[in-house]
C-alpha cells in the first residue's frame, strides 16, 4: 500500500526526516570495529577492488550531483575519477582504459540514459560495474556486477531527499574501499569511519534548524533568481541545493563555484539576487569568505549556512546567517544538504506549488 505521511504535510518533508535513519541503516553491517568490511559490495568485490585504476561515475539529476561529491572524495584518497552525465557519456566515445571501474548512481534504477551508458561501457571492456542504487529488484541492479545498495526506503517525493544522502554515505563507503588501495592509512579509515557513524546525530541536528528556515524561507519567496555558491564538495551541494529550489518552488537558480563569481555572475548580483552560500570548516574557507565580500559590496542579500565553528562576521543588514554543526570536513556534504533541501521545501510550500509532484518532472526517467 502507499506508505502515509503520518504527521507530515508532504511525503518530500517526511523523507527529509528519516534522513538519520535511513544513513544509519546504509552503514548498517557494512562497518566493524572502526573498518569497512568490502563484502557490502557483493561476491568477489576485494578481488576486483584490487585492479581497479580509475573510476567512472555516471548518473542522472540529483544522483548526478552525489557523483561530483564523490569525485573530491576519491581523488582525495588517491583514486582517479572522472563524473558525467549519463546522456553525454552515452553518445560520445569515452575512452575506457585498463582498470576502469564503471560506477552507477541512481534511485530508481531504471533511468533510460544510464542504463544505456553501463551497457556501453561494459561493451567497450569496462574492468568491473558497480551499481549504488535504491531498489534491489531494479534493471541497474541486476546488470551491475557489484553492487551497494542504499536503504533510503521508497522515495515517493519526486525531488530526491533522502536517496541522495544515503548515496553520499554508500560513495564514502566506496571511497574508503579504493582508497585503501592507494593513499588511505588504517589510522585515517578508522577516521573516516568514526566520523561517518556520527552522522545520523548530525543531521538530526541539522534537522533542528527546520523552524529557522522556515522563517528564512520568507525573504526567498518573493524572489525570481537566486545564486548558490560553494567550492570543493561544497560546490556540488550547492547544485544539489539549486536543483532543489528549481524543482519545487520554480525559482530560477544557479550555481557556481564561488571562485568563479567574478568571471559572470557577480553581474547579476544587485538587491533583488539572493546569494546562498555554504561554507564548511576547511581549507577553503578564506576563500569563500572573500568571494562573499565581493557579494556583499555590490548589495547582494547574502544567505550564509557555515560550520558553526568558523569566526565570520559580516558587517551591515542583508546577511543571513545560519550556523551548521560544527561538523568534519569529510562528511560535510551530508549535513549541509540538510538545510537546502528544508529551505527548498519551505519556500515551496509559501509559494503554493505542489511539493511531492512538481509540474512537468517525473520521479523517474525511463524513456529518453
Ligand atoms: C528524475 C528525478 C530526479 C532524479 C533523476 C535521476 O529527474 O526527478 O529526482 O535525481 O531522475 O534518477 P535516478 O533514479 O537515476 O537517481
């Protein structure tokens, strides 16, 4: 039967909280005593792990955006990755050299355009496919010869909540396994790892911001375009977070990579632009802030959701600011996801739309 909203207004909201959950129950059996243990990843997975050289990531829409995170990730560790679209890796000619593993992302399991992209890339002699998919009994699924299941549960708003954060943990699960190969000690995997079973906590407190961003979401509502701004993986949540608002609210917006403001869009900002911005506790911090400067002195109304251990202050009205965690730079994705997804819903329910069925969008994209 259809599963009830219980006290929720919308299915979108209610999959927005079981987020701890369902990211519990991803890493569920799948670590031990500080370790990954590879068999998550089906029969034979540490045989095939052994030869990989670099990875393809392949996706579609939302599972697209937890791709590009991944990509940091892996090459962070010391693993070769590369991220595309499925409808562009699908019509043109990648070159798929020895030890290519072939990764898939998807929800569904069904969406046309990366089904095609796996059985190109198998025909052109891929290594290995691993599928991270949402549904067992999926075509995805049954045609990857690995696979990591994420355990969102059926998703039934067609903007992607949970399903996108469970595949960030099941792509952190992969980036620890290959990178083990590579540069990841025992000492940063037992990190990483402590630092990924902290995460259901995390984002149920970042689930505690819900009734600030509703407030939030009223100075967002009236507007026509907004900027989202991010570097590193932050850059690929605040296109996930730009996806969300587009999908749901139709508010026109973009991302950027923040260093990259000065090239175009710091023509569009005037007072009527909203500028959101995430800003984790890493390296690229200073960065970021001095971009946002730039935002600040050409008038922009400036949304901030930064680590709550960071020291920033921004001086005069028109500034926003929402403190997240303080939360670790490797599961930092995960956690400010959370407050895009809620600002998304919150100005979509002031604007009227209708949240778990936006016009136009399916939830899933089986024909091309
Ligand atoms: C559709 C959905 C999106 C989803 C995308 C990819 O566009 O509306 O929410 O991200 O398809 O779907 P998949 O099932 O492959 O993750």
């Amino acid at each position: 039967g259809v599963a009830d909203k219980g006290p929720y207004r919308h299915y979108m909201l209610k999959e927005i909280f079981e987020q701890p959950t369902v990211i519990a129950d991803t890493l569920e059996g799948r670590i031990h005593d500080g370790r990954l243990l590879e068999s998550c990843f089906g029969v034979g997975a540490s045989a095939l792990l052994d030869q990989v050289r670099q990875v393809h990531i392949v996706a579609c829409g939302t599972s697209y955006h937890a791709g590009l995170v991944a990509r940091y990730w892996l090459e962070e560790l010391g693993v070769p990755a590369s991220v595309e679209v499925a409808s562009e890796y699908r019509y043109r000619d990648p070159v798929i050299a020895p030890g290519t593993l072939f990764v898939s992302i998807s929800q569904s399991g069904e969406t046309a355009d990366t089904l095609a992209a796996l059985r190109g890339a198998k025909a052109r002699g891929c290594l290995g496919s691993l599928a991270i998919c949402n549904v067992p009994e999926s075509s995805l699924v049954r045609e990857s010869g690995l696979v990591l299941m994420t355990r969102a549960g059926r998703e039934i708003g067609v903007a992607s909540t949970k399903a996108f954060t469970t595949q960030l943990v099941a792509l952190r699960l992969l980036s620890i396994a290959l990178g083990r190969r590579h540069a990841l000690t025992l000492e940063r995997e037992q990190l990483l790892v402590s630092e990924l079973t902290a995460l259901p906590a995390q984002v149920e407190a970042a689930l505690a911001l819900n009734k600030d961003i509703e407030r939030l979401a009223e100075a967002f509502a009236d507007k026509h375009h907004a900027l989202f701004l991010g570097r590193g993986t932050q850059y690929a949540v605040a296109m996930e977070g730009a996806l969300k608002l587009k999908e749901i609210s139709y508010i026109h917006a973009e991302a950027y990579a923040a260093g990259e403001l000065k090239h175009g869009p710091l023509a569009l900002v005037d007072p009527t632009m909203p500028v959101l911005c995430v800003l984790p506790d890493n390296a690229l911090q200073e960065k970021v802030v001095s971009n946002l400067q730039e935002v600040r002195a050409r008038g922009g109304e400036l949304f901030l959701f930064a680590d709550a251990g960071l020291d920033v202050h921004f001086e005069g009205s028109g500034v926003h600011l929402l403190r997240v965690g303080p939360v670790s730079d490797s599961i930092a994705p995960v956690v400010f996801t959370v407050p895009l997804q809620l600002l998304a819903y919150h100005v979509a329910v002031l604007k009227g739309t209708d949240v778990d069925q936006p016009r136009n969008l399916a939830k899933s994209v089986t024909v091309e």
